[in-house]
C-alpha cells in the first residue's frame, strides 16, 4: 500500500510542478506585427502627407488672392497632414481609416465643383471656374489614391499587418513628385494664374489709379484683352490747329451726355437697355434701340447726342465711362470725327439674345471662330456675322484714355479687384460681368 501511494519520482514529500504556462511569444509577435504601419499603411499616410504639404506650401498664394481662399487651404493642409501623422505612429483603427477616405473624398468634391462651376458664395472667386494645373491635378491624384487604399483597408484589414521593403519605395516616391510640384513653374503665383490668364513682362500704357497697374511687370491681364478688327493703324497723327479745334468741338458736345446721364439709373429711366456684360477695358454697354441714330458722314449733333453709353459697372449708381458710336450698312467706315485718330472697329459672330427687360446679353462674347448660328439660335438669339463699324470715345471726366481718346480699350476700366482677369466665352452666358472677382 506504501508503495501504491508513493510519489512516482519516489521522493516522499515532493511537490507536484504547476502546468507549464503557453508561450507568450506567439501572441507578443501578433501585436507587435499589426502595431507596425504596413505596406498599405505607409503609402497611404505618404499620399495624404504629400497632399497636405502641397496645400500648406499653396496656401500663401491663395491667401494673396483671397483671405477665405488661404484659410481653406490651410485648414485641409492641417488636418491631412494630422491624418497622416496618425496613420504613421501605429496600426490605424477603423475610425482614423474612414476619416482619411472622407477626408480625400470630400476635398475632391470641393476641387471638382472649383474647377466646374466654381465654388459658390466662397472666397473672392465665388462663382468662377478654375483651371485645372499641375500642381492641383498631383493633389487631386494623391488625394484619390488614399481614399482607395483607405477603403480598401476597411475592407480587408488582413492588408494592415504586410510589411516589406516597399514601405518605403512610395513615401520616397511622394515625396519626390510633392518636391518637383512645388518646384514647378506652374506653383508660381498658382492662384492667380488659376483664375485667369496671368500674363507678365508686358508694358501697359499709365492709366487711372482706380487700375493701378502702370508701373507693374505684371500687367494683371491687360495684355490678354482684344477689342474686334481694326480697319487700320492705330497710330496717333498730330492734328494742325484747325483740325484740333473741328475735333475739340465735337467732343465738346458729349459734356451734355455727362451731365444727363451721369449713373446706370439716369439712363435706364431714358430708355437705355444694358447690352452684354461689363468687360475689363470696356465697361457695360447701354443702348436706346428707339432713339439711337447711326453715323453715316461726318458726326453731326443729334449723332453724338444718341451714342451706345458706357458705363463702370452695371448697378444703378455705376458712374458713367465713355461713348461708343455706330455706323452700320457699309464696309468703309464712316468720316467720323475730324483728323485720321478716330480707328474705327467691327466684330464677327456676335449672338444677342433678348432679355426680359429689354435689354440684350451676348453669351458667346464675339470674334470667336467656335461659335455658328445654330449655337445661337438654340438659346433663342439672332445671330449676326458682322457688326460693322464702331468707335469709343473717352472724354468723361476720370476716365480719360490716357494714350488715345478713340481707344479701342480703356485701361481705367479694370474689375474691383484692379485686374483685367475675364472669364473664358464659354463662361459669359447671361451673367453681367465677366470679372473673374465681380
């Protein structure tokens, strides 16, 4: 019986040996695995950096352009580049995933609606459509790509723990292609450049203060405006003494104009109708239908008394800009005003479409070889293949053409943030400006 009930090491008094615990091991390399940024991880935190960085490197550019602009810019730089930060410390959980692929989502959305119809009500571009860059383009790019790898490691979060040697291969590569985008000409001055043909190295002629763009290598987009055809040289020739004084007298007689016709209100209430939209360089158009009469010789009073009025704007108490006379029913432009300075125009392709109130808009702009008659004639327009014959005449009071009083275009005559940026024809439609910042 003793032995039947001794210990089998046959030690009396021994202890039995607790069970041997499981290896930790196992589950200590699981975290450890899944606590590393993998593969998926490593590029997705890299895109959403590299797309946060374009923006905080842009904001400046957009802050000059509009305060509201560069406060967006930096706000969506921040909270990528706080994203990005968080991907990259630990294993991401569901919520910080689905925060990135919102995040890049819905800053796509805000960049397709920019670059389509414009942002509305934002900024001091509201309503105007950008033009799509190189440098927006890599962002949108980067941005599309995170919110994919950010869904699809929802979808299979096997895909978080995959490590190897190409975590690293796109970091380096978003970092390369974010340096060459910021380095690039196009992230020069982009925000301006965005809303707007930005041209430079150009002299303008001096001008009003109200412009403020003489003395500037940028001429803020004067260089890109066109006014028709002229009929010939737009040299000025010096008048003999007779001749200044024939032509000194029949300016003289558009003081009467000023005087009765001194804001938008004073015209609308005699009969004049806005005709297309304000334009940098030529103001808004006003034309009485029923009282106008065209040149057709040498200008005599009641001609220069019943001009198309142009005006600095389009609301009601918009000042008075200049004149512009028509002559129609020849090719040869008409003798006009005394001496060889008075360089008549014409335009192509012109579609008017009536409006409500009596007026008329131009919604494909004129001279533009894209445009026919069918396109014009689906909005309900008349379209008319030449308008022939037409001079503008700068003589009311501050707006002066510093060079030419016939001038074709009018440098006082700037949009309200003093450039000459204009939309695109394809963007006119019946708007009442062309101002890319109205």
């Amino acid at each position: 019986m003793t032995d039947v009930l001794a210990r089998p090491d046959g030690i009396a008094g021994a202890q039995p040996e607790p069970p041997t615990p499981p290896d930790p091991a196992p589950a200590a390399r699981r975290v450890s695995a899944t606590a590393r940024p993998g593969v998926a991880v490593a590029a997705l935190a890299a895109l959403t950096a590299g797309a946060g960085l374009i923006h905080l490197v842009m904001t400046p550019s957009h802050m000059g352009e509009s305060a509201l602009e560069g406060a967006g810019f930096l706000a969506a730089a921040w909270v990528q580049i706080g994203l990005a930060v968080a991907l990259a410390r630990t294993a991401p959980a569901r919520a910080l995933l689905a925060a990135a692929a919102i995040a890049g989502a819905a800053l796509i959305g805000l960049w397709a609606v920019s670059r389509t119809v414009g942002l509305p009500l934002v900024g001091d571009h509201a309503g105007h459509a950008a033009t799509v860059s190189v440098v927006d383009g890599t962002t949108v790019a980067f941005e599309a790509l995170a919110a994919l790898l950010a869904l699809g490691l929802l979808r299979r979060p096997g895909l978080l723990a995959r490590t190897g040697g190409a975590a690293l291969v796109v970091p380096i590569a978003v970092v390369a292609l974010t340096s060459a985008v910021v380095a690039s000409p196009s992230a020069r001055d982009h925000a301006s450049g965005s809303h707007g043909d930005h041209a430079t190295g150009h002299d303008m002629v001096a001008g009003h203060d109200h412009g403020d763009a003489a003395a500037s290598a940028d001429d803020k987009g004067w260089s890109q405006l066109s006014n028709g055809h002229d009929h010939g040289s737009s040299e000025l020739v010096d008048l003999d003494d007779a001749t200044q004084a024939q032509l000194d007298e029949q300016l003289a007689v558009t003081d009467e104009l000023v005087a009765s016709y001194p804001t938008v209100a004073d015209a609308e209430a005699a009969g004049w109708r806005r005709t297309g939209p304000f334009t940098p360089g030529l103001g808004t158009h006003y034309v009485n239908f029923g009282g106008m009469r065209m040149v057709t010789g040498t200008v005599d009073r009641e001609e220069l008394l019943t001009p198309v009025l142009i005006y600095d704007g389009w609301a009601p108490d918009s000042p008075l800009a200049g004149f512009m006379y028509l002559s129609v029913g020849s090719q040869t432009p008409p003798e006009g005003f005394a001496g060889p300075n008075d360089h008549w125009h014409y335009h192509e392709n012109v579609c008017l479409v009536p409006r409500a109130d009596g007026g008329l808009d131009t919604p494909f702009g004129a001279d533009e070889t894209e445009v026919d008659e069918g396109m014009c004639t689906e909005l309900g327009g008349r379209w008319v293949p030449v308008v022939q014959n037409m001079v503008h005449v700068w003589t009311v009071p501050g707006y002066e053409h510093p060079d030419n009083v016939f001038g074709d275009l009018n440098p006082v005559l700037t949009c309200p943030d003093g450039t000459y940026h204009r939309l695109e024809w394809k963007d006119s439609g019946s708007r009442a400006t062309l101002c890319l910042n109205p």
